[in-house]
C-alpha cells in the first residue's frame, strides 16, 4: 500500500486536465476536417473508411505500449506520465501544422498516421494520469473533468472550421484557406494546452519500495508486450463486457464522424462533394458547427454527469446516453432544415460526455493500482479494434448494401448505438470497494 493521496482542489484538477483539450482539438479536426478533405483531394465515399485506418491501428498498437511503458518509468526530473504527454503532443503540433499543405490524397493519408501515432502517445498516459494522481473519491471528477476538455477541444477544433470557411477567402487549388487557419490554430492549442499541465502539475513519485521494483524489473523492449497479455488474460469481467459495448458502440461513431458532412450536404444542400465544391465547403462548415454544439453540450452536462452516476450508477447513466444518442442519428439524415439539426445533437453531445468518462467509473474499481497504464490501454484496443472493423467492412457496406448514401450510413450508425445501450445492461457490475462506492453512490 502506498501512501494515502492527497485530495486535490477543483482547480488543480482543472490544471491537470488542461493538456487534454489540446489533443482533443486535434481529434475535433480529424472528426470533422479530415475527411473533407480526403473528399476535396478524390477519394471515393466508399474508400473513405479504409483511408482512416490510421487512427484505431496505431491506437491498437501505440496505446496499450506506451500505457505499459509509462507504468515502468520513473525520472526525478521529468516523471512517469508526463515525457510522452510531451512527446506525443510535440509530434502532433508538428503535423497538424504541415497537414494543409498536402498535395496529394496519399500525403494527407500519410501524415494522418504520424499524426494519429502521436495523439495516442499523448492520450493514453493521461488516463493514468487521472488514477495516478487523485484518491478514489475524486476519480469520477477526474475523469468527467476529461470529458469537459474533450468537448471544449472538440468545439473548439469545429467551430473553427465554421468560422474561417464563412469569412477566409477562396483559395485556387486542391485545399481552401479555412483548413489552414483550423490546422495552424490546432498546432499551437496542442504543444501550448500540455505545456500548461505538465509545468502546472507535480506527478506523485513512488515509494522507495515501488522505486526498487521498477528498477528490478527486467524484460526488455518485449516486456510491455507481455505485460499487455498478462493484464488481458486476467482481465476482470466487468472489461470484457465493456468491450462487447464498445464494439458497437465506436463501429457506429466512425460511421457517424466519416459521414456526418456528406450527409447534411445531401439532406440539406442536395449536394454532393464533387457536384459542387463550393456547395459542400458550406456543408463541412455547417457540420463544424453541428459537431462544436453537440461538444458545447458535452462540456456543459460532463459534471452533471458526476452526479447522476453517483445517484444511479455509472451503468444506468450510460444505457440511457447511449439510447439518446441513437435515437438522434436515426433522426438526423431525416433533416432538411439546417438548424433543427441541432435539436437530436443536444441528446448526441450528452452521450458523448457520458462515453468520455462513465465507462471508466464502471472498471476502475476492479484494475490493480499499479497496472492502470497497461489497463487504460487496453480499454483503448477496445475502442479501436471496432473502428478498425469499420474501417475494413464498412466500406463494403456502403457500397453493396446501403447504396453509397451518407444518410444511410447515420441510421445504420443509430441502430448500432441501440445495441450498444442493450449491451450495457448486460454489465455486472462489482461490489466496488468502500472508497469507490462512496464515490460513485452504490453499486449493482
């Protein structure tokens, strides 16, 4: 047992959180951005999928890794989590810079996996981060706090998109001006939002007992490898039925971020990417700022969302997120008016806050203190082993079964989220211990 850990005020969470909103921001634009521009650059809707293996591939491979990796570092100077926050978010403000200069469909697909890899580098330390730093107590807080500034990023990163395709200039050529002023604002919230942490927030060192079995431990560049199928085949329960959630419910929301702008381009502007560029410039600025509101709620309900978990447990919180998100993508390729698109994305933006944060509440009880790296990993391959599914099958989908229609693709993307919220019943949830129970409101 270590030593008790200190309870943290409000603000210092705050501090702690803060680098987060950087790499969110990063996501906002690959979300929203990315994909666009796969279409300005000729990529075909049914290629579209098969182009964004990037993120849940290096996600797969990077994640756990650096989870596992971190768990075994310790620097006096530098810190356990934090030289890959840095790492991971240098790399990231370096690609997001170069990306609008791409000039062929293959450099932009290119440059996203550099830029996916350092994301993951960066992201996965800060889920342990979180349990690292804060007492049981105030994990829920923790975590729900990640959820703001994954909303607040995310916003951020969309509404920026909305902004500069309304009042940048036209620009000749394969890229507009808005995706450079989105990317180069990116670039700098991603270095500058971690800088902030890491000088703001001390990382607890270990004991001089837990120091000595770091330094004991053996194993080489293969032991995070080992490590990762170790903490897999004693994996409790709980994580396991959190996965077969998660199947379904990321297959759906890669659905969602690939054919979001496509769609409301055909419901609303009855156009499509190459009909009318300037058509669907406005389209993927209307999506910018369908996805900024649906994040502004996400930050604006991700506390509240600390107290329903605590009144009626993480799992009911999630089941009931997930069913409004559904019911909202069924709705939204219905839609021609522009701005009642907003109205099911209040429900979706609500779900998102939940899926930033409660399904950790529902596992953390049951992962061991010293492997929350390789375990916050781990919930990562289950979140891009389905999109990797995605990206391999659904392209197929789209193309045989759903007519190559985007608005086809949102409700194939809602009737995945119903299963999903199904799935979350079938979570049994264990009697947490006292400090945990106390701190979510009971159990099941």
């Amino acid at each position: 047992m270590g030593i008790p850990k200190p309870t943290m005020s409000f603000w210092q969470i705050i501090n702690m959180n803060v680098g987060f909103f950087g790499i969110q921001y990063s996501f906002g634009l690959q979300q929203s951005a990315v994909n666009p521009i796969y279409d300005f650059l000729g990529a075909s809707p049914d290629e579209i999928p098969l182009l964004n293996l990037a993120g849940p591939v290096t996600g797969l491979l990077i994640q756990p890794l650096i989870g596992a990796m971190s768990d075994k570092t310790w620097h006096p100077k530098f810190g356990r989590r934090k030289p890959y926050f840095f790492i991971g978010a240098l790399f990231c403000s370096l690609c997001l810079f170069v990306y609008p200069f791409s000039s062929s469909l293959w450099m932009a697909v290119g440059l996203l996996w550099v830029l996916d890899a350092a994301n993951n580098t960066a992201m996965e330390p800060y889920r342990a981060f979180i349990a690292d730093k804060l007492p049981p107590h105030q994990m829920p807080t923790g975590f729900l706090t990640q959820s703001f500034f994954t909303g607040l990023g995310i916003t951020l990163a969309n509404v920026s998109l909305f902004i500069f395709q309304k009042y940048m200039p036209e620009k000749p050529g394969s890229l507009p001006y808005w995706v450079f002023g989105s990317f180069f604002l990116g670039s700098f919230c991603s270095i500058a939002s971690v800088l902030w942490s890491i000088t703001k927030t001390p990382e607890i060192p270990p004991t001089p007992e837990e120091l000595a079995k770091l330094r004991a431990e053996k194993g080489g560049i293969l032991k995070p490898v080992v490590e990762i199928g170790h903490a897999i085949r004693d994996m409790p329960l709980v994580m396991w039925q959190l996965g077969l959630v998660y199947l379904f419910q990321w297959y759906a929301l890669f659905c969602y971020w690939q054919n979001a702008s496509k769609s409301i381009a055909a419901s609303v502007w009855k156009t499509t990417p190459l009909s009318n560029k300037t058509l669907y410039g406005e389209a993927v600025g209307w999506t910018g700022l369908v996805n900024g509101w649906y994040n502004v709620v996400t930050f604006l309900s991700a506390f509240a969302l600390v107290g329903l978990a605590k009144k009626y447990s993480a799992k009911s919180v999630h089941f009931f997120c997930l069913v409004m998100a559904g019911i909202a993508l069924l709705l939204f390729p219905l839609i021609e008016n522009k701005y009642l698109l907003f109205a099911p994305m209040t429900g979706f933006g609500i779900a998102w806050a939940s899926m930033m944060g409660v399904p950790y509440l529902m596992v953390v009880a049951d992962i061991p203190k010293e492997k929350y790296g390789v375990y916050m990993g781990i919930i990562n391959m289950m979140i891009v082993i389905p999109m990797i599914l995605q990206n391999l099958t659904f392209g197929f989908v789209l193309k045989n079964f759903l007519n190559n229609d985007p608005r086809h693709a949102i409700s194939f993307a809602g009737i995945f989220l119903l299963i999903a919220a199904s799935a979350t019943l079938l979570i049994k949830v264990n009697k947490p211990k006292e400090d945990v129970l106390i701190s979510l409101g009971g159990g099941h």
